[in-house]
C-alpha cells in the first residue's frame, strides 16, 4: 500500500504544475518571466530565479540521495547551495531548468516504487546532524519548494515593476 506516497507525489506534481490551493505552481511563475530576467536580482537582497531553482534542484538532488542511500553529502554551508549568478549563467537557464525538471521527475520515479512503510525508515541527514524519517524528509521538500515558489513570486513582482 502506497496511498500515503502517491499524495506527497501528487503534492510534488500540484506545486510543480497542478492546481494547489495556493494558486500559483512553479510553471505558471516561469512562464512570467523571460530569459533576459532569469539572472536579475531586482534588489541587492533578493535572490534571482536561477539562483533560486539552482538552489531548489540541489537539495533535491540531495533528497534523491538519501532516499537511495540513507545518507546525504551536503550542507547549508556547500558551495552550491546558493550558486552566484556569475556561475549559473554559464551553465546556462536551459540545463538549470532542465536539471530542476530531471530530479522532480527522478523524485518521484523512486517514490512509485515505495510502500507507504517506507515513510517511518530513518536516514542520516548530513544538513541537520542527525536522523530522521523519510516523512519528515519528504514533507520538508513540499515545504521547501512552497517558499521558495513565494520567493519567485515577490521576484517576479519586483521585475515587472521595473
């Protein structure tokens, strides 16, 4: 039985490109903005869009890692958690976004083939020094990509005043 997994993927899905009840998902958001803004800082303090999917694709990558592993590599303080505008930019919007698309649908792949029991297993999480459920785990990414989708939006906001 996996009914509990299929709604953290469903989760997953909504806030990528469903209907969430907050009203905005990830692809309504990317849709606003256009390749000359993805780099943009609007204001000093304020991350851009491919700083902030970088960052996004980065601990999901990590979340695909403990969930194969039991055991992740990185932590806040990485290099790559928070990649400046300078390097992303020559990696390039299409492979960030691409890579961002990639784990999603990496994510999900090996929760389909999860029991709901699977949500009580413990891992070491390398960021926060100790161990944890994968529930805690999975709920913390849906969490994740919800604050940092706000972030985009004030983003975006910011851009469009401009």
């Amino acid at each position: 039985m996996n009914s509990i997994i299929q709604n953290i993927i469903q989760q997953l899905e909504d806030v990528q490109q469903g209907k969430p009840w907050i009203g905005s998902t990830f692809v309504s958001k990317l849709n606003q903005v256009d390749e000359n803004e993805y780099f943009k800082r609007p204001i000093e303090d304020l991350h851009s869009v491919a700083e902030i999917i970088s960052h996004l694709t980065l601990w999901r990558s990590e979340a695909i890692l403990k969930v194969k592993t039991g055991k992740g590599s990185k932590s806040d303080d990485c290099e790559e958690n928070w990649l400046p505008n300078d390097k992303l930019k020559v990696i390039g919007w299409d492979k960030i976004k691409s890579s961002y698309d990639k784990t999603l649908s990496d994510l999900i792949a090996l929760l389909r083939i999860k029991n709901d029991d699977f949500l009580s297993k413990l891992y070491f999480d390398t960021d926060f020094k100790g161990y944890y459920t994968y529930n805690w785990l999975l709920s913390g990414m849906i969490q994740h990509d919800v604050y940092h989708l706000g972030q985009i939006g004030i983003i975006i906001k910011y851009l469009k005043m401009k």
